[in-house]
C-alpha cells in the first residue's frame, strides 16, 4: 500500500466569515478588479453572491494570497500560474482516482501523468532559475563596473568610459546638442 492509497485527512473547517470583495482586497494588497480578473481568466472560482449580489469569499483568500505570492515574489506569469491551479487540481483528482482503482494500467497511466506534471513543473522552475543567474549576473557586472570606478576616482584619476557588454557605446554628447530643440 502506497501513499496514494491512504485516505487524506480532511482539514480542520473553519467558520470564518464571509468577506466581502472590497474587504478581501484591502486584506491582501490587491485591487476589486484584479480579483474579478482572475476569476475572469479561470483562476479563482467565482465568488458566492449575497442576498445583496455583492461577491463573498471565504476559502478563497488563500488562494488568492498563494496566487498573488507567485505572481509577486516568484514572478510567474498568470498563465504558469494557472498551469500550476491545474496541475494542484489533477493532483488530487489522481489521487481520487487512484484510490477508486485496483487496475494496474489504470493506476499507471495516472503516475505517469502525475510524473509529466512534476517534470513540466521543473522544467518551468529550471528556466526561471537560468533567467534569475542572467539577470544576476548582469548586476554583479554593473556593480563591478561601478567599483571600478571608485577605484579610479581614490586615485585621482578621471573615470575612464568602459566598454559594457550588450550595451551599445553612445556617441559624445556635444554643447550644441542641447541647443536644437
């Protein structure tokens, strides 16, 4: 018996209040649009309504709080996020699934949709780190470029211009240049 077999335990259920559109985005830094948005692109559920029609949430704000901690602090773009709702999603539809079947091709065939998944998901990761190093790399370059400088000015010379790679030299601006416009 695997992992997969066992039951998942429910969540504690909390009664929490339902919370208002306007309240959920002051909560969590995000504007009503944003929210309307993402339910727009699929991203959330929509919102249960109230007598009054207003929008009410509950479980959602953690979604919406995982969804805007990609967006922000990973920097994943609403379409890989969205790949990952998904792939959340099959997760625990596997998982169901699996524990429905004793059939050993069936029970393949959902590993390895699960495995494409994960495989998918570190791909994404892996090039999202390669872009970090780059962009890294092009900073540690600019620092150094500056640190040069300071050298050059503790010993009393005239920074001298430097050759910056992907960077295209700009000509000498000339007195006269101003005076065109």
């Amino acid at each position: 018996m695997s992992h997969l077999d066992q039951p998942s335990t429910p969540a504690a259920v909390a009664t929490a209040p339902l919370l208002r559109i306007q309240e959920v985005a002051a909560m969590l830094g995000l504007t009503t649009r944003t929210i309307r948005y993402y339910e727009e692109l699929g991203l959330l559920e929509p919102a249960g309504r109230s007598g009054g029609d207003y929008r009410q949430y509950d479980d959602d704000i953690e979604r919406l709080r995982f969804i805007k901690g990609l967006r922000d602090d990973a920097g994943f773009s609403l379409a890989e996020i969205g790949q990952l709702l998904e792939d959340d999603a099959a997760r625990a539809r596997n998982r169901a699934r699996f524990r429905t079947t004793s059939d050993a091709a069936e029970r393949r065939a959902i590993i390895d949709d699960a495995l494409a998944r994960v495989d998918r998901q570190i791909d994404s990761l892996r090039e999202k780190m390669g872009r970090l190093s780059t962009m890294i790399d092009e900073a540690e370059d600019r620092r150094q470029h500056l640190l040069t400088h300071i050298a050059e000015i503790e010993a009393g010379a005239e920074p001298a211009p430097h050759d910056q790679p992907g960077r295209a030299a700009r000509p000498p601006r000339s007195a006269a240049a101003g005076t065109d416009r």
